[in-house]
C-alpha cells in the first residue's frame, strides 16, 4: 500500500547518464572523472576546443572507444554492456561523414536503414530530404561527386530518419549554407517539440546560443561549465554604447561597480557593464545623452574565458 | 544474424568485381592448361621433356618431377603453382582486411553506431573468407572439368575427380588457415595498408620457411610453423591420399585467427 502521506514524484531519468568517466590514452587523459545528465527534451550544447574531450565522449557514448573507467548510459541503457539497445535509440551524425565514395546516396540511406531495429518511416525520409532540398537525382550520385555540404545533408537524413529517442550530432551545421543552417534550426526546434534529445557539440557559439536550452563546456578532459544558456548569458558583460548630443569628459569620480569604459571618444562611449544598468542610466542622467544603444549578451564572452580559464566566471 | 547478413551482402557487392574477375580468370586458365597438356600429350612431348632433366636433377626432385611432367601433372598446375598460390592469397588478404579499412576510412563509425553488433563486423569477414575460396576453388573445378570434356586427347590419362577434389580442398583450407591470420591482423590495425602489408610479408615468409624446409634440414625444425607444409600438392599428384590431418590443422588454425579476430575486435577502441 503506497504511504498517502508521501508526495509521489516521477523524474524522469536522464537521456544521457555520465558517471565519473575516464578515458586515458597512455599517461594522457582525454576524459577525465566526467560527470554529466542530460535531461530528456532538451537540446544540449557539448563545447570546448579542439582535443577538449568531446569527440572522445561522444565515441564512449556510441561505444566506438572504451572508457578507462566510469559509465555512460543512454536512456537508462549502459553504453558498453547493453551498447545495442543503447545504440538502438540513437540517432548520430558525425564530424566527418565518411562512406564509400563509390556509394550512392541512396545505397547510403537504405544500408543504414537495414542495419536498424525498425525501419524507416518512407513519409519520414522523404520529408527530411525534401528539407534538406536533396532530390531523387541527387540520391542516385555517387558520394565522390558530392560537395561538403551535400555530405553533411545526407548525414542528416540517416541520423535523422529513424526519428530516434536521442540525436547525437557533430558540429551539424558544419559546410551548409545560411538557407540550410536554418533547415537544421527549425528540424531541432520540431523535435525537441516532440519530446526528443539533442546532444550536440559546435564551434559556433551564436548557434549554440540560439538553439540549445543548457550548455557544458569541456576543457582538458574536465567539466569546466554547466549551466542554463540563459543563466550563462546572464554572466557575460552587456556591451553598452552611449552618444552625446556635445562633447563630454570622462567623470572624475570612480565608475559605478560592475561598470567599465572600453572605449571614449568625445561624443561616443562603449562600456561594459555587469549586473543592473541603474547606476549606469543614474551616472548619464547628467551629461547630454542623444542615444543608448544596449547590445544583447553574449554567450561567447562567457564561453571564451571557460575555454581560456577554467576558474573563468 | 540479421545485421551480419546485410554487411555480408554489402560486402559482395563491393568485392563483386574482385571476385568475378578471380573466378572467371581461374576457370578459363584451367581450361587453357587442359588444352596446353593436350597438345604435349598429342606431340609426344612429355617423355622429350623429361629426356633432357639432367640426371642429378632427377635423383632431388624423385618421383614427383615425373608426375608433375605428365598430362594431369599439366591439368592440376592451377592447383599449386606458385604465382595463382601467391594471386589466391593477395585475394584473401585483401578480403580479410576490409574491416582495417572501415576503421581507416571511418565507415564503421556509421555502420557501428546502428545497433549492430560488433561481432557482426567479424562474423561477416569470416564468411567472406569461407565463401570467396569457395567460389575461387569452384570455378577452378567447373574450368578442368569443362577443359577435360572439350579437349582431353583419347587415351590419355586424366586426372581422377579424387585427385582434383583433393587439391581443392587442400587449396581451400590453405586459403581459409592465411585468411583466418590475415583476420587476426586487420581487427587490431587501423590501417588496411598495415594490415595488407603484414599479413602478406607474413604469408611470404611461411612460403619460404616451407620451400627451404624441403631442400634444407635446419629450415625443416621450423616447416611446421607455415601453412605450406600442410599443402602437399605434389604429394597428392604422386598418387597419395589427402592426408586428413593436414586439412584439420590448416582449418584449425584459420578458426583460431578467425577466433582471435574476434575477440581482439570486441575489446579495441575503433
């Protein structure tokens, strides 16, 4: 009999479970005592610099590379003892699409698609090829003759087409162009509204800042960062820029805490400023303001010192 | 099962060229020996070549130099010459190196991240292996069987289905003992070119422990260690049974490589 006094909570467990992993290359550690969850529907940001870990991480987790020590799971499913189940709900595009290139695309498509548990949705397929504006014609090329980002779209449809549980995805923007960047922003955006997970690791910050709901940041093998997005664009600086309507001088009395000037011209200053813009705004009521202009905050500057300095923020 | 079936099938598709073109060139060389031991057979010309063998040479070589010199010694060349030995084996090793070559060209990652087993990757080599010298050995049948029936002169002494079926076999094991090795080597190398290379320098130097073991006592401590010295082709065409216990060992040790592979695959990163 359940206790009618206890609060029954159900938490879900996490997409992704990482337990004090290790994976060590010699005397070189390239993941070291990682701990990380990913929780389910969300789309999560892997970063760091190249040789941070991430690659290696994301080979554990698709049981490519065996760990030193630690555990991933996915799903609940142990990456290395239970890895076909584990494997079986995962969609993954890699860094480098690398198949035959006497292969067609079509050939591609249809061996991935044998090789799972559940076929592939045709209505599925097709509407991500016709996302990712790759036609019949297009599928029947060998892959030799397609360009970077052709490669890069057919990666997509595979990872894509099984419409797996949990996306696993290397830099997925990586050589496409503006239009069909925009193709992989709106395809995330429609999973994750379907419930599915997105582990994904980029180097470009403004798109990991646009799409991703939580961040990590790897450095060395170790967790330097995990946090909300928005809590980490809450930590970087608002760029601010003033312009006056005569000439000013720079007050003599001490800047209000958290305020610094970057740039002073006669009529134009550039500050940066972290916490509220009060004392800010109360400093500039005195002096002949023609214009405010506050930049959004951006994840770079937070993410850049986590990749310069782990003691960053 | 399901996941070796269709790498085994993609596998065939690849291989398909490499495999039609070996088949199809062992079947017609057959044919083409049978019509080269019919013309010598028709001219006479086997007791002329054994004539000119010099005596020292006969007294080395015994009785084998003869039954190589005669119209099935002619036929069943295909069987053991040294250079289709040395063709077979280059089409096994390049066979048992693909998954070096998946590693290499990152293949696997796409087909590995599907759940597939790794043991598929190795279960489908291992078929590749039994099956290619399967189709090789056969299309060398179907070639000597179809020379002998266009072009066996009357009265002349054919090869015995025994004799033939004894040399196929013992080819067959030979090929699947260096494929089951050349196995072992690919599942720990990360490149097919590696691989390809060890596996074939390997093989060379069995050859040649074995050639110089029959010429040359001290190499003979050593003959058992090479593959070769469980083919006895020549024996064979002398007129002795397949020795069962060559076929065990080569067949024995082909599954240990093939065994090996498969563990060393399942504990490797890739």
């Amino acid at each position: 009999m359940p206790n009618s006094s206890a609060t029954t909570v159900n938490v879900a467990p996490p997409a992704i479970s990482i337990r004090g992993l290790t994976k060590r290359y010699g005397r070189t550690p390239a993941v070291d005592n990682l701990t990380l969850d990913v929780l389910p529907g969300e789309i999560f940001g892997f970063l760091g610099l190249n040789g941070a870990g991430k690659t290696t991480t994301i080979r554990i987790l698709l049981d490519l590379v065996r760990p030193t020590s630690g555990a991933a799971f996915v799903l609940g499913h142990h990456c290395r003892s239970d890895g076909r189940a584990a494997r079986a709900v995962i969609g993954y595009l890699p860094g480098e699409i690398a198949y035959y290139g006497d292969m067609t695309g079509r050939q591609v498509l249809d061996l991935l698609d044998r090789l799972g548990i559940e076929r592939v949705k045709p209505q599925l397929q097709r509407r991500l090829l016709e996302r990712f504006s790759l036609t019949p014609e297009d599928l029947g090329r060998r892959l030799r003759e397609y360009s970077t980002g052709m490669k890069r779209k057919l990666g997509l449809v595979q990872a894509f087409q099984a419409d797996p549980p949990l996306l696993i995805l290397d830099e997925p923007t990586e050589g496409l162009d503006p239009l069909m960047q925009e193709a992989v922003y709106d395809l995330l955006a429609e999973v994750r509204g379907r419930g599915r997970t997105v582990f994904m690791s980029s180097h470009v910050l403004p798109e990991v800042g646009r799409v991703c709901d939580r961040i990590g940041v790897l450095r060395g093998g170790t967790l330097a960062l995990v946090a909300h997005v928005d809590e980490v664009r809450s930590l970087a600086p608002r760029r601010v820029h003033v312009t006056f309507a005569a000439d000013v001088e720079r007050p003599h009395a001490a800047w209000p805490p958290g305020v610094e000037l970057t740039d002073a011209a006669t009529r134009r200053w550039s500050l940066s400023v972290r916490g509220p813009l009060g004392p800010l705004v109360h400093l500039l009521t005195a002096l002949p303001v023609a214009d405010l202009h506050v930049d959004e905050p951006r994840l770079e500057d937070v993410v850049l010192g986590y990749y310069r300095d782990p003691q960053a923020g | 099962m399901h996941g070796t079936l269709t790498l085994l099938r993609h596998s065939l598709g690849r291989l398909r060229g490499l495999t039609a073109a070996m088949t199809g060139v062992m079947a017609l060389f057959q044919v083409l020996l049978v019509r080269v031991a019919a013309t010598f057979q028709e001219s006479a010309s086997f007791g002329k070549l054994a004539a000119f063998v010099p005596p020292f040479v006969r007294q080395m070589a015994g009785e084998a130099l003869f039954s190589f010199m005669s119209f099935p010694g002619i036929v069943c060349l295909g069987y053991f010459h040294p250079m289709i030995i040395a063709a077979l084996c280059g089409m096994v090793i390049a066979a048992a190196t693909e998954p070096a070559a998946e590693i290499e060209t990152r293949f696997l990652d796409a087909i590995l991240v599907r759940p597939v087993p790794r043991r598929a990757i190795v279960a489908r080599s291992v078929a590749l292996l039994l099956l290619l010298p399967t189709l090789v050995v056969v299309a060398m049948i179907a070639g000597t069987s179809a020379g002998l029936h266009w072009f066996a002169p009357p009265g002349a002494q054919l090869p015995g289905a025994r004799l033939i079926a004894s040399l196929a076999a013992n080819l067959w094991a030979l090929l699947v003992c260096i494929g089951g090795w050349s196995l072992a080597v690919a599942a720990a190398a990360r490149r097919r070119g590696a691989a390809g290379a060890i596996a074939g320098v390997a093989t060379l130097v069995l050859f040649l422990v074995d050639y110089l073991a029959r010429a040359w006592k001290p190499a003979d401590t050593l003959a058992w260690l090479s593959p070769f010295h469980y083919f006895r082709a020549v024996e064979l065409l002398t007129g002795r049974p397949l020795a069962l216990s060559n076929l065990i060992v080569l067949l024995v040790s082909g599954a240990g490589g093939m065994v090996l592979a498969g563990v060393v695959f399942a504990r490797r990163d890739l």
